[in-house]
C-alpha cells in the first residue's frame, strides 16, 4: 500500500494551487460552484466530491505544467474527460484541481497503411469514428456512452463488440503521459508490436489517472468490413442462450458482438419500444466480414442457435433492418429506466468465466428475486461480462440498503466463480472493497509499491483504485 | 534507474546461499562446471556468464524458497526455461543462482469451454500442443523454437502467427509469480477480460525475470481451425511483396501467417533444400478458418498479389502440400548457416511500421552490402517485424566488428522510423544500449523506479532490460 501519500485535505497546499493556476490559466481556471460539482459528478449513486478548481488545458505541456503545480503543493489532481464513468473516477474525496481535457480534441494523426491513429485524450469515441469514416477505417471500441479516448484508455474500456476487436488493452499502441513529477513519457513507439522492455502502455491504461495523466493516445484502427449483418434470436432459458455463446466462441465464429439480454430487459424493452419480442432470454449479434463471410457465420450462429432450442431466429444485413433488430439493445438502458419511473440505475459489472455465465446470470435472478431487488441484466456475452442493473429508490433506506447487498453479493459471487468485480468499469472508488478480495493483499501489495513509486506523495487521482 | 541494486559480484553471500541451497536440495542443486555453463549459454554470441549453481525446481513453494534464500543474501536469481533466448538473458553477469524451471512441466487444468489452459512454466510449447490435440485445441504462438511457456512469457514472444493471434501479452490471462522478497501473486484471475486494477500480467509478460520469477500461466487458447491452407508466391522486388502485405492486412484478410524472404535467404533454401524457387523476394502464408473462408481468403490474397506483379502463386490445402509449399521457411535457418559454413548466425529482431517495412528492408540489404556483411532477412511481414540474420566468421576482427556495425545500424534506423529495437526477442543484455535511444530517459526511469520498487536488491536477474 501506498503509504507515503496524504490522507487528509492539505487546504494550504489547495490555497496556493489556486491562487498560482488562478495567475496562469486566467479564464481557463474555474472554481464556480456549478462547474466544480460537474466535475466531481459521477454516473454512480457514489457521492459527488468535488474538486477545488478545474483547468481546462489545451496541451501536453499545460498538463505537465498543472502537475507541477500541484505537486509543488502536494495537492491531488484528477484528469476529467467526458464524465461517464461509473464508480467515481473523477470525484476529489481530499479535494484538488481537475484538468479537463476537453479541449485538447484533436486527431493528430492518421496512418491509413499501418491502420492506426494519434489522438488527444479529449477526442470521443463518435468523434474519431466520424473523423475516419471517410477512410475507410473504424476506432471499434463501443463502450455504450461518447466515451473520451482518454477516459476509456484511463479505464481499460471495452463494450459490445469486445468479443471480436478485444479491449483499450489491445487496441492502445502507446501513450504519452504525464508522470507525477511532470515529466512526460511516451511508453513504446509505432510498431505493431514490441518486446522492449517493460510494458507501461499497459501499464496505464487501466490505471485510472493514478499513475499519470494521459496526454495523448496511439490506437489501433479497423478497416470498415466489406459487410456487416445482424442476427436476434430467443431462447427458452438462460442457460440455452449462453450454452449458445459458448458454442459459437469454440466453433471460432468471429462475431463482432454477441449480447444477451434477459427475460426482464426484453419485457422492459417491449413496453418502452413498443415490440412484440418473446419475453425470454435473447442474443443479438452482429457479424462483421466479407459478403460470403457474414452469410457463413450467420448460417453457423443459426445452426449452433437452433441446437439449443433457439425461437425467432431473423437476421439481416440492410442498415435499416440492422438497426430495427438492435433496437431492443441500443433502447435497453431507457427502457429499464421505465420499469421503475424515478428511480436510480445503479448499474454494476462483473465479468466471469464463459463456462460460468449460465449459473452466474440464474443465480443472480434469483438471489434478486430473494433480495426483492429489481436488476434485469445485460451481458456482453461472448467474454462472460454482464450488467445486473439495480433500479433504486433512493428514499427508501431498506431499499438501498438491499441494493447493496445484492451488488456486494454479485461481485463476491463473480469472484467465487474466477472471475472479477469488472469486467470494464474499473475499480474507482466504489470497487475497491473487492479489488482485495479478488486478488489478494500480496498482489494488492505489488500494485500499491509501484503506486508509491511512481506518485510517492500521492497526487494522482488519490483514492481510486487502492485505498488511499 | 534502479540505483540501490547491487553492481558487483557478492562473493560472501553467493558462497552462503551455495550451503544453505546444497542442504535444502541435495541432488538437485548442482554446481557442476559443464551444468553452470550450460545454464549460462545462450544461442547469442554474448559471452557465457555462469552462474554459481542451478536448483531444479518442482513446485511454486521451491521457487519462493529460493528466492528467499537469494533475498536473504542478496544474491542474483535467474529463472531457466530451455536456454533458447538470444540476448542473453540468462547469463549471470553477477554470478548468482539459475532456478531451471523444466521439471515444472504439467499442464495443471485446460478448460475446454472457456479455452484456456494453466500450465507450469516449463511446459514446452510443443509439449503443450501434443497435450491439447486431443480436445481439438491449440495454442497458437509460435516463435521458432520449442522454448517453454514460462521463458515465451518472459520474453512477450510471439512468432509466425501473432499477425492474426497476437502475441504472448494477447494470450496471458494471469500468471502467478514468486517477487523478489518471495511473496507469491496471482496477477489476475480467469475472466476473459478485466478492469481490476493495475495490469500486472501485461507488467509481467516481458519482464525477462527482472521483476519476479513465473511459476504458473494461465494461457488463452483456439479451437483447432475446420481448414487450413497455405499459399507461395514471388514478386519482382522486395518493394512489391511488401506492398501486398499491406494490402492485405487492410483488406482485413485474417491471416494466420504471411512471412517474407529476401532473394538471399531463397537462394540459401533452393541450395540447401533442391528447391527450385525465383531467386527473388518470396511471400509465405497460411489460411485457417472454414472452407469456405480459407478458400476466399486464399483468393482474395491472390488477387491482391497478382496486381504487385506476383508470380508462380500457389496455393494447397493438403498437410503434405502445405508442408512442402512451407519447406522453404522451416529450412529456412539451416539453408543460411549453408551460405558460409562455419560462421556463427547473430540473429537480429526489429520491427517497425507495415508502411516502412519495404523502405527499412531495401536499406538494410543496401547497408549490408556497403559494409560487407552476409545478413540475410525474413520477416514476419504482417507485423513489420523482421530478422537479419548476420553470418559472421569470429575468428575475423574486422568483420566482427562490421557485424556489431551492421547491427547497431540496423536497431537506429528501425528506431529512426518509429519502430522498435525489438518487436519479440526482448531487451536481454544486448539491446540495452538501443532501450534508451528508443524510450527516452524520461521512460527508461519510469521503467527503473517501478524495478526499484519490487527489486530493491536488485537480485532478479541483474543486468537485463535496465543497465544494472
């Protein structure tokens, strides 16, 4: 554990930050009410802290020079991208200077040869796609939200078609970062891959603004496929639906995506977008490839399908029709908002063992159905992810207090079966109870050491990850 | 940089650890002359340093006992898998302890239905893939060599296929590892993704000992494909071949191998292996997937080929054909030492950008020329990581000398085009002096406080990666 770092509010050091960024960021340095408690805001039912002030930067050399700052003042500094975060990434619990980096939006550089791309960490995920479409080319990685690169990088993001194009992990070449001692560091080169040294780039994705900032980000591209199709098919259990996903990942069928909705998340979407969809577990999957290619694994995921006893089995590959057969997925999230009007949606994430989703999604349902907590689940099925989506109401302690029983219980039960807390949220604030449990002290040990290492006096995005 | 390690030989502690290890392991630890070099050797011309004896280890808890004992005496330990790295990464510049891994060789649990595996390090990888067969499964990473998974891990190796399988940090889930005060971590658990906290496996992976010893790898696998085909073809310059890889790897043609050998290395295999191939540069590939899927991925290559001029294409989808279509590769090595006999092969490791590869190519054989020195190339085309392999009599100062010239070009200008010194041999001892100019010093001292952080002795294999 990182020992060494401040553990209380250094309101002295803040002071002088302020008045210093205050003196060189000029209207660029906010510290209004509205602005700071929309920095600290968070997607979670997690309590906003917020920060002290927030800088909106416009480079690398700005970012560096913030740290310094707020090193010279053992002050805490949490990098800001669009917000959407799930376990309060972003919240300042000692207080300290967010820097925003919005503005530091640009693509820097397109290598349509060697498919891949430099960006700032302020670009969005629509913004880069939109960038490249005329080339050709796509950035894969769909978390759900307008994600920054560098927020997804920061978080080890993946999404719905991770099953095919892998996670931030696989898709991040390199980055430029901002050390705690405001040195700047690029940790590999362009190369598609490398055996030189130790590997920071995976090093820092993943490390959630706690070792450094990242100021810029080196992806990997895809080429646009020649096709794209889409399949929706259900099933009479849980089990049948993900004995399907797990046959279609052995048979090697390359599926762009492979979600799974539950019996609830299908009724929720059938009130909401007014289908007609069998209330009962569903795939839906989208193929990516060459014209034979796609009707191939459709033809495959069909067969594999119907051996589990799969109903209603459409596909198609016209845009339209693709996006009709989505809907029920890309409507999920306001359709289960209407379960419950004026609820809190408290989504969670665990990820487990392919083999063990079937028994992970069913005792979660009934563990809920006991808990008398209403949490329809949403699985990224082809790596064993899965949503359980708890609707709160927050006025109701009992309530609440249930709630988080039940999401103490999924985790703990995810990581009974091998797996983890996360599959693609991160830790933040509001997984670390797991993280330990999950991994174990000497392990926790280890990430803590290099912590103290590289952020001796604890100034990057203090209380995130580990616990202090 | 890890300033607290020890630089010079620790002739009291070595002599103390050599007792305490002798009464602990009787028989199995030697320190047999022929033994300590045969530990120290590697297939590099780096001089052999010996270590002071071996201990062949059986289980985790002997590797952490070790350690210990190394700890306790602040003693150099070198973890030994099959000796088959070529920097030098296991020579003991300090003396020290070899720990051979090879007695830890079972494959502990394969989950066929999340394909994956945990195997001892010592697990070889053919051994590994004889044990998968049976369940229609492998494990695809492939670098020439039957290394074991614990050094292939170490070295973040990868091979012919990693341009569609990735790399070993693509198919590591977690590793267990004993650190440098002994303590045991599990890096991750099972899950086919993960958020959790920092990435020690990828921290791990290419570590080459220096941070902790492997002592269990959970491993990513694939199903056997349905069908596999392969394909040859010659093209009039190094220029055109290197062209349709591109194109290729754009079209988003999955690929499982596409190798490139230079006029020399072809002209080496028609002597060595009466074969009767152009004397020009030559495109190697191999297919997996359906049947439909090899054969349009076979014509697709085809065509692609065709319009940079290719010539003699052939394409084969019986093992025996494929075989033979791939004798030129496998001979490929032999078919070199054959140009001068007698001269030692110094195999070099770049890699840079696909878009540089044909321009990085034709200089080096330029370079090569100009400083007469024999290097022939081939090049795992679809990742820009290529071999010059220098044939180099030793008895000759001067053109040792040429050769170490060659050499150093060779790792700037891949540097210079924003390639690596390495793309999959690893750092070792004899890519140190290239680590630096290729990171930055800022990077090299983030790499050196985190080595300082877990190695304050500086007692896991010394002199690799970091200069001390």
């Amino acid at each position: 554990m990182a020992d060494g770092g401040a553990q209380v509010r250094n309101k002295d050091g803040i002071a002088a930050a302020l008045g210093v960024l205050k003196q060189q960021f000029g209207e660029r340095f906010q510290t209004g009410q509205a602005i700071c408690e929309q920095h600290g805001h968070t997607t979670t039912w997690i309590e906003n802290q917020m920060p002290d002030g927030v800088v909106f930067a416009r480079s690398t050399a700005e970012v560096a020079q913030i740290v310094k700052v707020c090193a010279a003042h053992q002050v805490p500094v949490i990098a800001f991208g669009t917000g959407t975060s799930l376990e309060g990434h972003v919240n300042a619990p000692l207080g300290g200077i967010s820097i925003d980096l919005s503005q530091m939006d640009k693509v820097l550089e397109v290598n349509a040869g060697d498919l891949d791309c430099r960006v700032q960490p302020g670009v969005t995920r629509e913004a880069l796609n939109t960038h490249l479409r005329d080339q050709g080319l796509f950035f894969p990685i769909d978390p759900g939200a307008n994600a920054s690169i560098g927020g997804m990088t920061a978080t080890r993001a993946s999404g719905t078609n991770a099953v095919r194009y892998g996670t931030m992990k696989d898709n991040v070449i390199n980055v430029e970062a901002v050390m705690a001692d405001g040195s700047i560091i690029r940790t590999a080169r362009r190369a598609k891959k490398t055996s030189a040294g130790y590997d920071l780039t995976r090093l820092m994705v993943g490390s959630e603004g706690t070792l450094g900032i990242i100021t810029e980000i080196t992806l990997r591209l895809q080429g646009i496929p020649e096709a794209m199709s889409a399949a929706r098919c259900s099933f009479p259990s849980v089990e049948a639906a993900a004995k399907t996903v797990m046959a279609v990942i052995q048979y090697g069928v390359p599926v762009a995506r492979i979600e799974l909705l539950d019996s609830a998340m299908v009724g929720a979407v059938n009130a909401y977008s007014k289908l007609d969809l069998p209330v009962s577990p569903m795939l839906l999957l989208e193929f990516h490839g060459s014209d034979a290619g796609v009707a191939e694994q459709a033809e495959t995921f069909g067969m594999l399908a119907e051996e589990q006893g799969a109903m209603g089995y459409t596909a198609t590959k016209t845009l339209e029709e693709r996006n009709k057969l989505w809907q029920a997925r890309h409507d999920a999230y306001w359709a289960m908002m209407t379960i419950r009007p004026g609820c809190d949606a408290v989504a969670s994430d665990v990820c487990v063992p392919i083999s063990r989703l079937a028994e992970a999604l069913t005792l979660a349902e009934a563990k809920a159905a006991e808990m008398r907590v209403v949490a329809p689940t949403v699985s990224h099925a082809g790596d064993g992810n899965f949503h359980a989506t708890v609707l709160v109401n927050m006025a109701d302690a009992d309530e609440v207090t249930r709630a988080k029983g039940f999401i103490s219980w999924l985790n703990d039960m995810a990581i009974g079966m091998e797996g983890t807390c996360t599959g693609e949220h991160g830790i933040g604030q509001g997984k670390r109870p797991y993280l330990e449990r999950e991994l174990g002290p000497e392990t926790l040990a280890v990430m803590g050491l290099i912590k103290k290492a590289l952020d001796p006096a604890n100034i990057m995005n203090p209380g995130k990850i580990l616990s202090q």
